[in-house]
C-alpha cells in the first residue's frame, strides 16, 4: 500500500470512528433530560452591541412620525410614506449585507463597515434637524441620511448579526459537566439565544423609546445626537470582541449560487428522478461539472420548504410597523399628560417583551418540556399570528371611538350631530385632540410586544435553524426581507392613511391577517413533527 493511499485508509477509518462516537453519544443521551446550555462571551458581546444599535436606531426612528409633522410639517399620509418607505430600505439591504458577508467579508468586518456607515448617517440626521439648517438642509438632509445611509447601515448588519451570535454556540450536543443524564442541547441553546437577542433588542429599544422622546422636547439635534453616541459605544465593544468570535470564513456568494441553482432545476426539471421535488434538477453526477454538489441540491431543497413559511410574514410586519407611525398619528390626537410624548408609549411594547421573555424561558418553556408538551415553532408563530390580530380588532374598534369623541370628531371639520356645523379645525397638529386618553392604547402595545416574541424571534429561530450552515446568512436575509415587504404594503396603505380613513385602514389589515392565520395554520402546522 502506498503512503498515499495509508493516508486515505487511515482517514476514511478516522472518520468511520468518529461517526460511530457520535452515533453512541446520540444513542446514550437520546433519553437523557434535554437543557440548554450556557451562552459564551462571544455571543454576549454582540448581543450587546446589538442592544446598542437598537437603541440607536428606535432612540431616533420612533422621533421620525412627528418630526416630519411637526418640525417638517409634511402631512399625515406623507410622513407615512417616508416612514414605511425607510422601513422598506432597511430591510431590502439585507440581501446585500449577506451577500457581502458570504463572498466577501465575513461577518465581523461586514457588521463593522455597516455600522461605520450607519454611524455617519445618524450624524448628518443630527446636523440636518439644526433648527437653523431646516430651511435649506432639513428635508433632504433626512431623506439622505435615511434612505442613503442608516437603511443601508442596519440592513447590512441586520443580515449577519444574529446569526453571528448563533454560530458562536458549540455546534453540537454534549453531555452536562457536572449533572447526569442531563444533555445540553444545541437547539435548545440556539432558541435561547435567539430569545436574550431579541430582548436585547427591545432592552436597547425601550431605552431609546424613553430618553430621546424627552429631549427631543429641547432640540432635535441633541435628541439624535444620542443615538449617534451610544452606537458609536457599541462598536467599540464589538470591535474589542474580535479576538473571541468564530467568523465563518467567505465561501464565495452563496446567494448568486443559490439563485443559478435554482434557475438551472427550473430548465432541467424534467429530466430529475420521478416522484422527486423540481430542485432535484439540478442534481449532478457530483464530477464537478456543475459548481454546487447533490448535498448543496438537497439543502437547498430542504431550505426552499422552510421558506415558505416565510410568506405570511409581510403581512405580519405591515401590521407591527403601524406602532412607528399610524399608532403615533393616533396618538397626537388623543388627551394625554404633558410629559408624555406621542411615540412614547411603545416604551410598554418593549417592556413587555423584557419582562416575558425571561418568564418564557426559565419558567414557563421548561415546565412544558418537562412535562413533554413541545411548544414547536410553528405553533408558537400561529399562537403570534393570533394575538396581533385580536390586536388590530381593539384597534379598528379604539380607532372608531377615537372618531365619535369630540370635539373634532373625525378631523375633517364635519359634526356628526349637527351636519350643517363646521368645526374649525386648528392649523397646528398638536393642538387637535379629541376627547379619548392615550391610554387606552395600552393594550394595543401590550399585545403587540407579546406577538413579537412569539412570532419575531421565533421566525429568527426558525430561520436559523431550518437552513443549511452554507445557507444561514441567505435564508436570514430572505426572513428580513420580508419585513421589506411588509413596509411595501403600508406604503401601499399609506395612500389611504389620512383622517377619517383610518377605521378602514385598520380593519382591512386585521381581516387580512385572519385570513392569513387561518391558511398559515392549515399549511404548515404539520412541521412541527418534522422539526
């Protein structure tokens, strides 16, 4: 036998032992209690960094509605627009963040370049809200800095940032150090993960949603300038990290792969093996003749069904971004105490979320495990589905009575009592409010934040989890996208979103997610079993 060939001998029989190690540690911990396990520092550090930049980007993004009304004085339906057609922005970039990690960067220096350029766009916000530059740098200067360069900024790290601290978990089960017949599982982990994330997330935002609404009412300038300061504090934590991290090397771009992969099983989706799914096309005789092997076709088909779950989402995230503006719309109409600003109010959605999720994990998923009930991710999305649209039915109906109290009713200057009075209507926005307190918009925040964690982060987990490791940052991208396409739809909708058409507005989107709940839970509820 030659050297050569002992070599290759010696590394198939290395590898037969280590499949046979793993078969019997699958085998010993199949009954043993599944837990999950710590999360490394690594992860931790860009969970941090992430509150940050949430913090940053809800501390000025939730100032966006009534600075465009009251210090740029567009309308209603306007600043709509600009708001969902950020929110747009934000999301579509996430393709290119992925893309750019996958043939190019890698994570880290992707997440870092972004939120360099993120960083820069929420100065030139700072500079453009000066009262003195309004006149001539104050529109475009937003819509600059928004749609040029903090979209692209978060879309960029949006993509990579959660998976980034996913991958930093050990990749496979193992038993418990110091517990027997105690597993620490890796879903499990992952799951947790992506739950601290997510609160993470809303810890950043509840912060910002808190400070920069109250020092807005000082100048706009400083009120953006905070965000600017503490992202800036983010990256420098993140960049200090560098050393601990696991940064899966580029592969090439693995989504222009993906999408010539599946142009080319399309072609040839005659000529696959019968009974076999259309992907199959695109099988080869693995004799590189093609630039993807049979394992690549078979992740992409199994990726290519997870995503499909993913089409409901937009409907979704066209109803959870009306809390950035059409919750604010109705906010500035409603009797409210004086230190409390319009947009401040989805402080509680954060909140809530800081205060379940924590509940969620330690006590009310374990006890559900242990008594052998699986909570899967499907039918924690439904469950998020549900709750969102018994939501937009409080608010359609909280919507109504809004347009019944007076005294300027529905805003048009019409009294429904005495149709021939003509109610003068005051030129400044601020002044125009009905008699309905702005808490009674409480539950609406409240049932939204519990939505989120089950339906948002869940969808984090499910992408994650459901697609191949070449494949995590593209079927994450698609996931983002789909708020994209979420924010499409209310651009759609903003054209409607002016006084007295908001009962309308608010009711359609409720039936549309009933609708969309129903065939949600009709199509995919069975996966729950194969997950």
């Amino acid at each position: 036998m030659s050297k050569v060939e002992n070599k290759d001998h010696e590394a198939a029989l290395e590898s037969k032992a280590k499949q046979e190690s793993r078969e019997v540690m699958e085998d010993a911990t199949l009954d043993n209690e599944q837990v999950p396990g710590p999360i490394p520092i690594a992860a931790w550090l860009i969970i941090v960094t992430e509150l940050c930049e949430r913090f940053s980007f809800y501390g000025a993004s939730m100032l966006f509605q009534r600075y465009m009304l009251t210090h740029l004085e567009l309308s209603k339906g306007s600043a709509t627009a600009i708001s969902r057609g950020f929110s747009f922005f934000s999301y579509i970039t996430t393709i290119f963040g992925a893309i750019v990690a996958d043939k190019w960067l890698g994570k880290f220096k992707t997440i870092l370049i972004f939120a360099i350029l993120y960083t820069a766009g929420l100065v030139l916000l700072t500079i453009s809200s000066i009262d003195s530059l309004r006149d001539n740098l104050g529109l475009p200067g937003f819509v600059v800095a928004l749609y040029c360069m903090i979209s692209w900024g978060t879309g960029g790290i949006k993509s990579n940032v959660s998976t980034f601290a996913a991958e930093q978990i050990p990749a496979e089960d193992y038993l418990h150090p110091t517990k027997s017949g105690v597993t620490i599982n890796h879903a499990i982990t992952v799951e947790r993960v992506f739950r601290y994330f997510y609160m993470a997330i809303n810890v950043g935002g509840m912060l910002g949603q808190a400070i920069t609404p109250a020092v807005s009412e000082k100048a706009w300038d400083l009120a953006f300038m905070i965000p600017a300061i503490v992202f800036v504090v983010g990256i420098i934590i993140f960049a200090l990290g560098r050393p601990k991290y696991y940064d899966r090397p580029p592969k090439g771009n693995i989504l222009g792969q993906t999408f010539r992969c599946v142009v080319y099983a399309f072609r040839y989706r005659k000529d696959r093996l019968p009974g076999t799914h259309w992907i199959q096309g695109a099988a080869s005789e693995n004799d590189g003749s093609l630039e993807w092997d049979n394992k690549f076709v078979n992740d992409l088909e199994r990726t290519y069904h997870a995503c499909k779950v993913f089409l409901v989402y937009p409907v979704y995230w066209a109803l959870y971004n009306n809390m950035n503006d059409n919750f604010v719309n109705m906010a500035i109409n409603m009797k409210r105490p004086s230190w409390l600003k319009p947009e401040q109010l989805s402080f509680v959605n954060s909140a809530v979320i800081v205060l379940f999720i924590p509940i969620l994990d330690m006590i009310i998923f374990p006890m559900l495990r242990k008594a052998g009930f699986k909570l899967g991710p499907i039918n924690r999305i439904i469950i998020g589905f549900s709750i969102v649209t018994f939501c937009f039915v409080y608010v359609t109906v909280l919507q109504h009575f809004l347009y019944r109290a007076g005294p300027y009713y529905n805003f048009t200057g019409k009294d429904p009592h005495n149709p021939g009075v003509v109610i003068s209507i005051p030129s400044d926005i601020t002044q125009v409010i009905n008699d309905l307190t702005i808490w009674t918009q409480l539950p609406a925040y409240i049932l939204i934040g519990i939505s989120e964690i089950f339906a948002s982060a869940t969808g984090l987990e499910f992408a994650f989890r459901s697609a191949a490791p070449e494949l995590k940052s593209v079927v994450m991208a698609l996931f983002l996208a789909t708020n994209a396409f979420g924010s499409l739809i209310g651009m759609i909708l903003a054209i409607w979103s002016n006084d007295p058409n908001f009962v309308y507005v608010y009711a359609a989107q409720a039936v549309a997610m009933f609708i969309m709940t129903i065939l949600f839970a009709w199509k995919f509820a069975h996966l729950d079993n194969i997950i």
